[in-house]
C-alpha cells in the first residue's frame, strides 16, 4: 500500500520501545492504520485490526508523519529520529536527526513532550517546533520555585537531509521554574489561523501548601494550568482574550513581575486557564473553526475532555475548585452550571475494582477512512488501565443533574493498549 493511502494513528508512550500498526481494511488498495508505540503486546482491538511491528524505539513519546510519508519519532530523553520508510517495517532505516539530551531534564514526566510541523513545512518553509524540559538555572534538574528547570517551546529547522543543526534552535516560549517534575503539559498544535495552541500543565503547584495553592493555576498572569495561543513566530494574535494596556508578555519568565506590574497584570499568551495536566490536546480537523478537545489528567476521581474553541477565550475550566464536572474530590451533588466554570465536554469517574485513572492520549477520527460507524468518533486512552475509548455525541442518557452527571457522549471500550500516550492520524 503506498504510504499516502494509508491512515495511520501514532500512539506513544513514556516507557514504550515498539511502534505497530493496527489496520482494518477499508478498500483493496487502501487501509485505515494505526500506528502505536507500546511496552507490552496490545491485549485487544476491535475486530478486524491488526497490529503490525514498525520499529523497536526506545522512550518514544510522539509521532509525526513527514510530508513524503516519512515518519518523526520524537523520544523522551531528548532525541528525534526519522524512519525513512515505515511501511518496511522493523527493518526500515532510521536517522538521528538531532539530540539535545544533554540538555534535557527527564525525571518523571520530564522530557521532550511535545512536537508539531509547521502546516506550511516543505513548500514555504522547514520549521519544527518541540516543548522540552530544559535544565536553565546552573544546569540543574531539582525542581523548585526558584532556579528549577523549566518547559521551553522552541523551533528548529529540519532539513531536506534530515540532520538538524542544534544550533538553528530559536526560543519562543519558557515558563517559570517548575515546582514539581510533573503535570508538563505539551502538546503543540496549529489551528486553522495558523497559530500555535499549546498546553501547559500546572507543574505541580497545586501541591503547594498555602494560598498560592489556587493563584498559579487561575492567575491569568502565570503560564502554568493554561492553554496558550501565539504566533508561528512567538508573536500575540490580535484576537487573544488579553491584549490590553493590563496585559504583558510572559514568554521569557512564563509569568509576570508584579514587582514591576500590577497585581492583576495577565499574561498576553493565556487563551483559557484552569487545568491540572493538559497533557494531551487534540483538533477537530473536520471543522470549519479552531475546535479543539483538550484532555485534563485528573486527581483521584475524575478524567475529563473539554472543548476549546475561539467562543471559550478567556474561560476558566475549573481546576483546582472542580474536578471533572464535580466539585473537587466529589461525586455528588456536583452543581454543575452553577460555579461560573467552563464544564466539561465528557468525563468518567475512575472505576472501582480497575485501574483507570489518566487520560492522555485522544484523537479525532476522520470521517470516510474507517468503517462508518467510527465516523464523528473521538479516541482517547487512559495511560493507566491500558483502556482505548471511542466517545461520539448523541448518548440517550444524558443527564446533568444526576449523581454522578451522565455527558451527551456514549463512551465505548474499544480495546487495551499499554501506557499510550500519544496518538495522531
């Protein structure tokens, strides 16, 4: 099958070293495919896939197809390679294209977390953009609020040759020192408009024992617990939610001095705040606007989806007051609409007697390449109970003012895949 029929989901994960593809054929000269980074074997897929060894990988954290069919592995520990042919499967050569792994903090959750291709990569330009976690005070990787290491959003240039010159690195976006090596965030995508979205988890404030507690994840003046949205080139939209004369630009500390501004000052990058680990975002490539659904890790009840759109700008999406579409660490009597919160899109409460208990990886399926009934559909797993979900709206049984709430999305138990963490058609 030529790479070009072919569809191919890419699901990575922190500790996987395969890539697979799980096909079901649609036509006689074309296959719907999945491509999948995993640890142990897939337990199970629908009926009619398959899963086929691509390439044994070390610490593969995300995929990008190249526009030739190429595919881009990046890895945790701060590599990015290329397979030049991954329809010929484990056999197909690889090329390093670049490694900064001296410089990249990898403890937990750190590491090279996300990366995303300029969506006008090989006519007008070659730009690739990775989110990593960069050891920027005195080389060190102890977290702290002070001289800890941080997430920085970069862009690199990727050559025809395919071998990245480390020095063609030019810096868009830091956030301040990370409190914790957790809740990173990462994921980078282009809207329609052409800007970057990209997530930003709360780094661990949240842990915090005192006031600040709340403040850095809902303080529209720190990056931590947002979505952002700026140009290809680190500039600010026009149409960004804080653009006035009570705004600054945050992308050199990820927060603002307010030694030098006033309490209130909000940082020009926020688009929508109140998440706790955005890890995973995906877009909706079907329609006629940024719509994007934006996976939030959850505590110890809840997971959640929500949608992100240019209406929602400026929102707040609840965390830490509210988990899922509870009041936080709660499964009753959850108040829904009557906080001032943006709710959820879908959510689920972490099963009992299973382990379920991360949603990371969600993507939504193109109409057309798969069987109809996947049509309109969104995937996403849950990283710890190996689950693959498909959602699609229109569930009977919605119900807001139930205990717990019911979403208007039927969710169904396609299958198990172990610990994945990303996954792109």
């Amino acid at each position: 099958v030529d790479i070009k029929e072919v569809w191919t989901l890419a699901i990575s994960s922190l500790y996987t070293k395969k890539v697979i593809c799980l096909e079901k054929m649609l036509k006689l000269v074309a296959f719907a495919a999945m491509a999948v980074l995993y640890g142990q074997p897939v337990t199970s897929m629908p009926d009619g896939f398959e899963d086929i060894l691509v390439k044994d990988i070390n610490h593969p954290m995300d995929i990008l197809f190249l526009p030739d069919g190429e595919l881009l592995v990046v890895t945790k520990v701060g590599k990015i390679n290329i397979l030049l042919d991954p329809d010929s499967g484990p056999d197909s050569e690889m090329i390093e294209a670049l490694n900064i792994g001296d410089k990249v903090c990898t403890k937990n959750e750190q590491g090279i977390c996300g990366v995303a291709l300029h969506p006008e990569f090989g006519t007008t330009n070659r730009w690739i953009y990775v989110y990593y976690t960069f050891a920027k005070y005195g080389k060190t990787c102890e977290t702290g609020l002070v001289n800890g290491p941080i997430n920085r959003l970069s862009r690199f240039l990727l050559p025809e040759s395919f071998i990245m010159d480390r020095d063609s690195e030019q810096i868009l976006l830091e956030t301040a020192s990370l409190y914790k090596n957790w809740h990173q965030g990462g994921q980078i995508i282009f809207g329609n408009d052409k800007n970057i979205w990209l997530t930003i988890g709360d780094g661990g404030t949240t842990s915090l024992e005192d006031s600040r507690e709340i403040s850095w994840v809902t303080d529209h003046g720190k990056l931590f617990g947002k979505v952002i949205r700026i140009t290809d080139t680190g500039g600010i939209p026009e149409d960004n939610p804080h653009t006035g004369a009570d705004s600054v630009r945050c992308h050199l500390t990820g927060l603002v001095d307010y030694t030098k501004h006033p309490e209130g000052t909000k940082c020009q990058e926020v688009f929508v705040s109140g998440f706790r680990n955005p890890f995973r975002m995906s877009r909706d490539f079907e329609a006629d606007h940024d719509r994007f659904f934006v996976n939030d890790v959850g505590a110890s009840s809840w997971e959640e989806t929500s949608e992100v759109t240019m209406d929602t700008a400026g929102s707040d999406y609840g965390w830490p007051s509210r988990e899922g579409p509870c009041r936080k660490h709660k499964a009753e009597n959850c108040g829904m609409f009557e906080h001032g919160h943006q709710e959820p899109t879908h959510w689920y409460q972490h099963p009992e007697g299973e382990k379920g208990a991360a949603m990371t990886a969600g993507v939504f399926v193109p109409s057309g390449i798969w069987p109809e009934e996947y049509d309109g559909n969104y995937l996403f797993v849950d990283y710890v109970g190996w689950f693959l979900f498909a959602i699609k709206e229109g569930n009977p049984d919605v119900c807001y003012d139930c205990n717990p709430p019911v979403s208007k999305y039927t969710q169904t138990l396609l299958g198990k895949v172990d610990k994945v963490v990303g996954m792109r058609f």
